[in-house]
C-alpha cells in the first residue's frame, strides 16, 4: 500500500478566513488519451489561519503508472485550486507532495 502525504499551500495573504474544506484527490494519469481515474478522495475540515495536511491512500501501486495529487479548497463560494502538477509515488517521485493553491477568479 501506499500512502502519500503533503500540506495544502495558500499563497501569501489569500488563504480562508473562516473554516474551511479541503478535497485531495490522488489520480492514476498514466494515459493521456484517457480520463484520470481517481484512485483516494477525502474531504476534511480546517479551521482558518492553519495550513491543512492531507494523507491519501493506494491499496495497490503499478510501478509503471503516473500518480498525480489535485486540490480543491472551499469556504463558502471561494474556491481555490491546485494549478501545477504534483506527481507522486512512481517514476523517482516521492509519497510526499506540498501542493500550492489559487483563488478561482
């Protein structure tokens, strides 16, 4: 099994001011012709000023398959997203993802 970790990052002076949600979702994007197939997803609570960490689960990793983490935090209307890609697990790549977020506009 493995287990990927990280911390959800706001950039600076733009993170929720009351309770928050936020959504991990690991992915298996290994093809591109294709959808991702959302492999964990959880949704947990946060309460504003503090950096949430999430911890997602894979019962079974293929060691030639592409896993990438997404974020979506909510508080109220606001969204904010992760907008890079944060690959994990396989190909050299650490369980372990930081992942920034941005306001929606």
């Amino acid at each position: 099994m493995g287990a990927v970790t990280g911390r959800v990052l706001f950039e600076e002076g733009d993170s929720p001011s009351e309770e928050f949600s936020v959504t991990a979702r690991l992915e298996e994007v290994t093809r591109a012709d294709a959808p991702a197939t959302v492999v964990d997803e959880r949704t947990t609570r946060h309460a504003a000023g503090t950096t949430p960490r999430y911890e997602l689960h894979c019962a079974s990793v293929d060691p030639r398959a592409r896993y990438v983490v997404r974020i979506v935090a909510a508080c109220g209307a606001a969204r904010w997203t992760s907008y890079a890609s944060h690959p994990v697990l396989t190909r050299g790549r650490t369980p372990r993802a930081d992942v920034a977020v941005r306001r929606r506009r």
